[in-house]
C-alpha cells in the first residue's frame, strides 16, 4: 500500500515519524510531568473529601464560624483547587508546552508547503 492521499498526491510529512521525533517526545513528557502528577493529587485530594463526608460525618459538620462547616469549606476548596490546577496549567503550558508546539507546528506547515 502506497502512502498516498485521495486525490493521488503524495504526503509531504510522516506524521507517525513527527510523533517519533524526539521533540514531539520531549514536548509529551513535559507535557505529563505536570498533568499526571496534578490528577494524582487532585484525586486524592477528591477521594479525601468524599472519604470524609462519608465516613466522618461529625468532623465535617464541625462549624469553622458561625453556620460554615469544614464540610462546606472542603466542599468550595475543591473549586478552588479546579480553578487553581487550570490556571497553573495554563501558565505552565504557555511557558513550557507552546514555544516547542509552535515550532514543531511550523516545520510541519513548511513540510506541508503551507505558510510558516
């Protein structure tokens, strides 16, 4: 089977050889450095959370001021972290995930005999 394209035309990049490229590779395992670790901890923090609403139910109706419960506080933290984990990946991204995505999305525009 030849690699080529529906209208007959031959392929101007190998995408499979770009996903083997060591900065494709390189630009995955930042990429994963931040996210795998902040799903770990998220999800813990999460399971802690319902663990606790579940199974301590005294403690998480323990008022912190007047009727706010650590169970509510608990509750809107893990909005908070959401927010917290977007914004830090975002930051994270366009510091260390973009200039090497932006690169490699060049050399394949130029590949491709688009515009770069």
């Amino acid at each position: 089977m030849t690699d080529r394209r529906i209208d007959g035309a031959p392929r101007g990049v190998d995408y499979i050889a770009v996903e083997e490229s060591a900065p494709f590779r390189e630009l995955k395992r930042r990429q994963r450095t931040f996210v795998f670790p902040m799903a770990v901890a998220f999800l813990v923090w999460y399971f802690v959370y319902v663990l606790l609403s579940s199974f301590a139910p005294a403690f998480m109706a323990q008022p912190v001021f007047g009727a706010v419960t650590v169970g509510l506080v608990f509750g809107l933290g893990q909005f908070v972290t959401t927010f917290a984990i977007t914004m830090g990946y975002v930051a994270y991204a366009n510091r260390r995930l973009d200039p090497g995505a932006e690169q490699l999305r060049v050399e394949l525009e130029r590949a491709e005999g688009g515009v770069s």
